[in-house]
C-alpha cells in the first residue's frame, strides 16, 4: 500500500441497467505512482479511469483525489488532465495553441503562458513544433502533443488512456521508454489504462487487473507475474501450464498439493486462500521449464515428446506431451542449443523447478481485495 | 511495365492517341456527370449568359436595340427605387438567414448530441413542414398573422390584448418569419451534419483542460461547426433575396423586395434590359455580402479563443 494516497476509490459501482462496468471496486493509488489498470476489453478498466476523470458518475461509491471528495465534481474541476486513446488534438488550433489551450483560462501573461507552453514541448521532444498544424502531425507526434497539453496544466493526476494502442510496435516501445522517464521527471502520479500486459509490466510500479468489473489483483510487476493469484490473472499475463492437483496437507504458511507427474509440491499459501473440496489448480510457466540436453542431469526431470515447435527468432515455443497430462505443457527455449531443430515426436527430457509454481485460486469472478 | 512491352515491339499496335485519356478515371467522371452538366450548361449557363447580354441593351418599344450601353446599369445603381429595394432585400435576406441559423442550431445542437436512438426520426420530423406545398406554407401564415387571424383571437381570448395588432402582417417583419419558417429545415440539416463529424472526446478533452460546458462549446463545438454555419447562412441568404412569392402575399407595401421590380420589368414594366440589369447587380451584390458574412463569421470564430 502507498504511504500517502493521491487516488482512493470507495466501493465503487457503476450499472448501465443491469450491466455492472464496476462492480464494487476499491483501490488506493498513491502520489508519484505508475500505476496502471490492465484488463481485456470490457472489464470495466476505462470506466473506472473515465470515474476518476470526471467523465463518469459512479452509481455508488466515493472517489477521493488528493483527499478531497471528487465524486461528483466535473472533469473541469478535478486536478486530473488526460491523454486520449486518439488523443483528442483540436484540429482547428496549430500544435502551440492545443498545448496552451488549458492554460488560457489561468490568464497568465503572455511571456509566462509562451514559457509553459515551449517547456512543455521540450518535456515531449516537440521543441519548435509549436506553430505545426494539428493535421500534419504523425501518430507519435499527436501522442506527444496530447501529453505537453496534458503535463503543462500541472496536473495531480494523469491519466492516460490506452495511449500506445494506436502505434507501431517500434514506436510503441520508444514511447514506453519515454513515458516512464517522463513519469519520473515529473514525478506526479500516472495512471496507464491499457489490454497490453508487456507495456504494463513494463511501465508500471504497481499494477491492478481487472477482470468483468471487479479488480482481481493489485501488485507489483514482478509479484503479479511470478505470483498471480487467480487462474485468469495468471492466464492473462501470459503463457501458464495449468495442472489439476489434490490437496494432500494444509499448514498456516504453506501447503502441500500432489499432481499428476510432477509429484508432491510444496507451495507457499496464498492470502485467503480457500480450496473447494480438495481440488485445487497450479500453474508454472512456460520459461520455467528447461530442456535438457546429451547428459545433463537435474534434480526434477520430466520426459516427453515435441509435439509442435513455433519458431519465433530468439525464441522456439515447444509444446511437449507428456504421458499422464491431460494437457500438453508449453515450454519456451532459447535457440543457443539448437530447439529450433528439435523434429517432431522427438524424445526429450525437461527440467523443472517445484519452486516456480504457483497455486492458483479459481474464483470465475476475480478475487475480491 | 505493358506499355514498354509494346513500344519495343514493331508489329505491336499503338493505340489511338487519346485512348489513354478515354480510360482514365477523370473521363470516366466525367461521362458520368455528363447528363447533369449539359443539363446545367443549357438551363443555366445559356439563360445567364442571355440576362447579361440583355442587361447591355435597350428595349425600344417593340424591338431591342443591341448597341452596348451602361445606361440599365446606370438606372439600377442610382434610381432610389432600386437603391431602396437592393438595400431592403439584402437586409431582410440578411436578417432571415441570420435568424433561421441562430433557431436552427439549437436543434440540430440537440438532435445530434443528445438524439439518442432516435436521430433519425428527430431529422425526419424536420422535414414534415416541407411536406406541403410552399405555397400552402405562406399562405397559413397569412392565416395565423391575420387581422382576425389565429394569433391576434388568441392573444385577445387569454385577454393579452384588447384589439388585433394590425402590424403583424403586410410588412417586412412577416417576410422575416415566414421565411425563417420556410427555411428552417435547410439550416438545420447541414449544421446538423457539421455537428455530427465532430469527435466527441474533443469535447471531453476541453472539459479535461478546464473549459465548463460553455466555454467548451465556444472554443471547440463551435469552431468545428463553422462550416455547416456557413453553409446554413448561405442557403439560405441565396434564394431568399431573390425570392418573390413570400414578399408578395405576406409583404404588403413595405415587404416589397428587388424580385417584384424584376418581375415588373420583365413583365408590365416591358423593358426586359432594366429587369436584366436588375438580375445581374442583384447576383454580384448577393455575392459579395455573401463573401463578406462568410469572412465575417470565420473572423469571428477565430477570436473566440
């Protein structure tokens, strides 16, 4: 938890009829965060983002920007500024007139308005672009106008909607760069709405996933993928071997599960972890499994057959059958031994961690915080 | 790639010069729009270009004298009648315009941001007045702005009045409002359709940067709608300086505009080359008030910042 919350949100529930975008959410933010809020579409992320811009009342609940009741009040009153998933450039107003759009209402004098608005462009890499017309502006380049209109109000909070969506891959990951010193430069909180798991992973200090309106997990980058809670969460941040296990013995701090192939398993007991009738879900990833190769030996071993190989340049994505598995596992392995090469049907033996897996928890609607 | 194939090719047959263009999308639009154009160039260009040849000559009695003379002109530009009806007219064309759009907007404001579901049946509800026959329209204005009509009896039965305005009718005020009434729909559709294509998180993001729901409107709303603006305005200024069926049934005496002296002309008056010179100062003028509302408006919108 933050130490001094910049965000609280209170229960909050948003119903269109019966439809429920948000479904009782809480969550605190802290100031100076990266935070983002990461999810399929659907799942109630930009609506929750929209709530605390001002842009949508909640049906209950109370969110508290820098401490102060912000419910009800309109977007023009919150200290929040946004960066629109199409980044919203008036296109009647040149680059330097978007930027000081904002700032017209403060009635600064001229010299101080200009300053703020070439400092601004300079923050976003767009020095001397201010006399540019909004349509003659490429996609990164909008993208930065729409932060430097944004950052140049000097905002609590900003907030940015599925900002990266629209670019190519290479530019979206010059920008993630970017957006991450921008964030640190400035040091105000940021709050990422986004479906990409990498760039959250990425961006991110903390991260919450939403799953059908509800917020299945708050953590950090590395707890949430190395430690998901739930099956979707785990699911949704890439690659996961599920293996169905039987609970064999319960302790206060760990449990003890035992699978099909991959014996009896030690694994650390969740926060409010509660199994239904002793059956129970693991989950190990992808790069977590090793291949072994001529006489290597490992503690763990498993054998099985390649039964499909996908070739992706610094990486080959086996999937390996392993006789007593319902499903076959899928494996990640670097191409420096020759993976690549592997024939189909081919005999091999893996290495594993017992340490790398997780317990997963299977609650269909996101756990609750 | 083809094309060198068969210029390096002695037996190869060329094509016919011009073929090239007779394939090419331009000719292919062209013959498309080949029906409307020669309908436009017989039924336009020809008649227009016959008023401005007239305007250059002199009846003389029975017959037409085709020296070349200003003296139409002459006449148009400085006899006070005329001066008196050009001014007339473009103001009452002016004033409608400028009220049809100021009352045109709000709706179509309305039917395009909060619509709902049911735009299209909004936009169609529009359009019923135009459903009865012009004519019709002007005529139950009459009816409603009357001496005995349905506006003074009603304004006498709540007891607002003691006796029928007499001042409703037969002046310029009633060519104002009938026109205005007549015009709507044209105003509202185009402003509605400018509306339409604005994105609607340029409104969220004015809000975002601190606008409130006015000033959002002035800087962005607006701004983005000029175009259907003008348009509206000059839809309706157009045809209505020109018009002669409102002024004469609901104008009277004081409602008489430019295109009852050309009707005149071209009929009792019998001097077809005054009418025609009538015509053409009345097209420039309209023109030029037109450019100039348009500049006007455009200056206006980009000091709204």
């Amino acid at each position: 938890m933050p130490d001094r919350p910049m965000i609280s949100i209170e229960n909050v529930s948003r119903y269109y009829g019966t439809y429920r975008a948000l479904d009782d959410v809480s969550l605190e933010i802290g100031a100076g965060e990266f935070f983002s809020l990461l999810g399929p579409s659907g799942c109630g992320k930009t609506t929750l983002l929209r709530s605390i811009a001002g842009f949508d009342v909640p049906t209950a609940g109370e969110i508290r920007i820098d401490g102060t009741p912000c419910t009800l009040l309109p977007a023009n009153r919150r200290p929040t500024n946004m960066v629109f998933q199409n980044y919203a450039i008036f296109p009647h107003l040149d680059v330097g007139e978007n930027v000081a759009y904002g700032l017209k209402r403060l009635k600064l004098d001229a010299a101080e308005e200009r300053r703020r608005v070439s400092d601004a462009l300079d923050q976003v890499r767009l020095t001397g672009l201010d006399k540019r017309k909004a349509n003659e502006l490429s996609g990164g380049q909008r993208q930065r106008v729409a932060l430097a209109r944004a950052l140049v109000m000097r905002p609590k909070v900003l907030l940015l909607d599925e900002p990266l969506s629209a670019l190519d891959k290479k530019l979206r990951e010059q920008m993630q760069v970017e957006l991450r010193s921008l964030q640190k430069a400035v040091g105000i909180t940021f709050i990422l709405v986004t479906h990409d798991q990498y760039e959250a992973l990425a961006l991110s200090d903390r991260i919450a996933v939403m799953f059908g309106g509800r917020i299945a997990q708050v953590a950090t980058p590395k707890e949430i993928y190395q430690r998901p809670r739930t099956r979707m969460v785990a699911d949704f941040l890439g690659g996961m071997n599920f293996l169905q296990a039987r609970l064999t013995s319960e302790r206060s701090g760990s449990v003890s599960v035992e699978t099909a192939r991959f014996g009896t398993i030690n694994l650390e007991r969740p926060k409010g972890f509660a199994p239904t009738n002793g059956h129970v879900t693991v989950g190990i990833r992808p790069e977590r499994l090793r291949l072994l190769w001529d006489d290597e030996r490992a503690p763990h071993e498993l054998v099985g057959r390649v039964e499909n190989r996908a070739y992706f340049g610094e990486v080959t994505h086996l999937t390996i059958g392993v006789d007593g598995l319902e499903q076959p596992l899928s494996m990640v392995e670097t191409n420096d031994y020759g993976a690549d090469d592997l024939p189909l049907g081919a005999e091999i033996r893996l290495a594993y961690d017992p340490d790398a897996f997780v317990l997963l928890s299977e609650d269909e609607r996101g756990a609750r915080m | 790639m083809s094309s060198a194939a068969i210029a390096s090719s002695p037996e190869a047959v060329k094509p016919a010069p011009g073929s090239r263009w007779m394939r090419s999308e331009e000719a292919r639009g062209l013959a498309m729009i080949s029906p409307t154009l020669i309908y436009a160039l017989a039924l336009l260009l020809v008649p227009v270009t016959l008023v401005v040849a007239y305007s250059f000559w002199t009846q003389n009695y029975l017959e037409i004298d085709r020296t070349f003379t200003f003296e139409n002109y002459r006449q148009a530009l400085t006899e006070p009648i005329y001066r008196d009806l050009f001014i007339r007219s473009l103001w009452i064309s002016l004033v409608t315009s400028a009220v049809t759009v100021g009352f045109s907007y709000p709706v179509a404001w309305f039917i395009s941001f909060h619509g709902g579901a049911h735009k299209n049946l909004w936009l169609f509800l529009v359009t019923i007045p135009c459903w009865t026959s012009y004519l019709l329209r002007v005529m139950s204005w009459k009816v409603i702005l009357g001496y005995g009509g349905v506006l003074n009896t009603g304004l006498m039965s709540v007891g607002l009045i003691d006796e029928p305005i007499t001042s409703l009718l037969y002046n310029a005020n009633a060519v104002v409002i009938t026109l205005v009434h007549s015009w709507a729909a044209f105003a509202i559709l185009p402003i509605y359709v400018s509306l339409q294509k604005i994105d609607r998180s340029l409104i969220e993001a004015a809000r975002d940067l601190g606008d409130g729901p006015m000033r959002a409107f002035l800087r962005v709303t607006l701004p983005l709608s000029m175009a259907g603006v003008v348009s509206a305005f000059l839809i309706v200024m157009i045809p209505t300086v020109g018009d002669y069926v409102t002024p004469k049934l609901v104008g009277g005496k004081d409602g008489v505009m430019i295109a009852t002296a050309i009707q005149a002309q071209f009929g009792k008056g019998a001097n077809w080359p005054l009418g025609a010179a009538l015509s053409v100062t009345t097209m420039v003028l309209v023109s030029l008030v037109a450019a100039a509302v348009v500049l006007a408006l455009r200056f206006a919108v980009r000091r709204i910042r």
